[in-house]
C-alpha cells in the first residue's frame, strides 16, 4: 500500500487543525520507522516555507509541485499522488482526485465551523469551504471526523453521509504520546506553586473571546494575587474580535499571542492553577487533554464534544452565562477540589493516543 501525504498543513501556522494533522504525521513516521508500514510519502508545495519542520526518522520532506495553498493542493498535488492512496488530514483534498478516483482519498474533516458559525469567517473562506467540503463529504473513499459529538453534526448537516460505512470518527490524542507517558510519573508543581490561569487557543467570536475575557477580569478582580496568561491569536479567517480590559488589571494578563514550539505550551500547563476554556464550539480540542496531562484542572463548556472528551475529569459551567463560569473558577480555586480535580486529570487522560488515532487512518487507507 503505497500513501503520499498532503503535507500543505506544514506550510500553515500551527492552530488546532494543524497540531492534530503534526501529531499523526510523526506516529505514522514512527510506524513506518518501525517497518510496521511502507514508508509514505510526505509531500508539500515547492516554493513554501515550512513551519518547525518536525523531527522525523523515516519519511523524508518532499519539496514538489508548482504554487502554493488552494492552487498547489488542487492542482499539483493530484499529479504527484497518481495511483497512490492520498492521505489528506486538513480538512479539504484536491477534487480532481476526488472525480476521477484514479486512487483512493482518506480525508480528515475536522469540523464544519465555518457552516456552524458563519458570522465568524470571511466570504472567500465560506465560498471556498461550501464547495470543497460537500464533495469530500460524498466522494471521499473515507472521511474520518474527530469525536462522535462531530460525526453527529457532519451528519446532521449533511444528512446524505448520515450512517455511511465511509464515514467514521477517531478520537485525537492529546499531548505527544512520549511526553505524555513520562508526565505520568512527573513531579509537578502543587497548588500553592502555580501562579496564574490560562487559556489555550484562537481569539475568536467561536471560542467565546468575549466571555472569556469577561471571566479573566473577574477572576483577576477576585484573586489579587493571581495573573492570567492567554496563547492564541485572531486566525487570519475570522472577525476581530475586542474586548476593554481595565487598565489597574492590565498588567496582570499575559498576551503571548500565536506560539508555534509546544514545549513552551507544555510548560505553561505544568506552571497553571487551571485552564479555563469556555467555548462555544469544538470537535475534539486539545488544551483541555493536554492541560489534564500536567495535572491542571479544566473548567469547560457543558457542551456534547467537550463532554466527550472530559468525562468526570472538567469541571463543567454553561458558555454563555459568566456566572456559572464564575462558580466554576471558584471550585477549582478551592485547594482540596483542586488537589482531587488534578488527580482525576492525570488518569483520565491516560485513554488518549496519537499512536491509536494514527493506526486508525493507516487502516483506513486500505480502501
């Protein structure tokens, strides 16, 4: 069986699309390093830039094909697969391949927030996406969603791949599986020792910026002593998003704005009294599993994915209403609730893997 890689998401900022899509890439190589797959292909545009290159063992980048972005993916890429199975884990594929199913295609569509909150993407972005996504969706060999929670909503979209054998789901792990294996037995900072909140992801209207930021202050008002460090930035594709903060509480909150190198995110968790994450929407996040790993206590949104993902582990509050965000931030700042909250944390994130995730698309490609 021979996979050729569309690695156009190498060329793009590291977002969540972009970690799960390098998270696979490096289990798939490790497999492949292993002799447990042939060795696939990884190819990426020519004349683009690569962002953090990861650190692979078998595969080897292959610089190829004309242009860049949309043209490159749809245009040259089909040349360079030919007959191989084309392995796409960005959400979109080239619809050449897709027509003239001269080979397999396995797509990984992640979500379709850009239908769930249309107000949050610029026209190009939803014109683009409205084409490509429905004909993935039906001519697809394979599509493979993140979470039940998403195949539900794909599904509910688009009710013609509802209970289709091409349409399934595998869970995204969570931190990189060899961190995540020595974080079990990690001594990590206790209560007294970390010092601030934290929030991990994008800016947006989606995510809930507002509220968020509405919390922070709040939170900041009723802990003095405590700071709030925010990683993320507004994605090219969405609206801006602002929010005054006041000024004797400013110097409190850390904007680290987009981080690309996830030690310095890892590190982060393990220094964080809790990772707050009251989105609106998500398919299967990762902050939240990989803040659990570093024993940091989650607030989340009581929403079906997030639910699906957190167990018993988050404590929950509804999105929309500070209040209950409020209430939530003030169970996690309780010390015992903490110390059990953290417990719970480590354990339940044991379930999660790459490997397992990885392994799930490679059997997937056997069309």
């Amino acid at each position: 069986m021979d996979i050729v890689i569309n690695g156009r998401f190498l060329t793009q900022n590291i977002t969540g699309v972009q970690r799960v899509a390098r998270e696979i890439l490096v289990e798939i190589d490790r497999m492949a390093a292993a002799g447990e797959i042939a060795v696939p292909r990884l190819v990426v545009p020519a004349s683009a830039s690569i962002i953090e290159p990861p650190n692979l063992e078998a595969m080897k980048l292959e610089s190829i094909g004309a242009g860049q972005g949309h043209f490159w993916e749809q245009i040259s890429l089909p040349l360079i697969a030919k007959k191989s199975v084309l392995l796409c884990l960005g959400n979109t594929a080239p619809i050449l391949s897709l027509k003239r199913k001269k080979s397999p295609v396995v797509v990984m569509v992640h979500d379709l927030s850009y239908k769930y909150f249309p107000n949050a993407y610029s026209k190009t972005f939803k014109i683009l996406y409205s084409f490509i996504i429905p004909e993935v969706l039906k001519k697809a060999d394979k599509v493979v969603t993140v979470s039940k929670a998403e195949q539900t909503a794909i599904s509910n979209c688009y009710p013609f791949i509802a209970g289709s054998e091409r349409f399934s789901y595998l869970q995204n792990g969570g931190v990189a599986d060899y961190i995540a294996e020595d974080a079990i037995d990690e001594e990590l900072p206790t209560f007294s020792g970390r010092e601030y909140g934290l929030y991990v992801g994008s800016l947006t209207k989606r995510k809930n910026a507002e509220g968020l930021l509405s919390a922070v202050v709040d939170f900041l008002s009723s802990y003095p002593d405590m700071r709030f460090v925010i990683i993320g930035a507004n994605g090219a594709s969405f609206e801006h998003v602002s929010y005054d903060i006041p000024s004797e509480l400013a110097d409190r909150i850390e904007f680290w704005g987009q981080v690309n190198d996830k030690e310095i995110i890892y590190n982060a968790y393990r220094k964080a009294k809790f990772l707050l994450f009251p989105t609106f929407y998500e398919a299967s996040p990762l902050p939240p599993i990989e803040a659990m790993t570093f024993g940091c206590p989650v607030v989340a949104s009581r929403i079906p994915s997030l639910e699906e993902r957190c167990g018993n582990a988050a404590t929950y509050c509804d999105p929309a209403d500070v209040k209950t965000i409020k209430r939530a931030i003030a169970t996690v700042m309780k010390e015992n609730d903490w110390v059990t909250l953290s417990r719970k944390s480590r354990m339940w994130v044991t379930r999660y893997s790459w490997k397992k995730q990885a392994k799930g698309l490679v059997e997937l490609c056997k069309c």
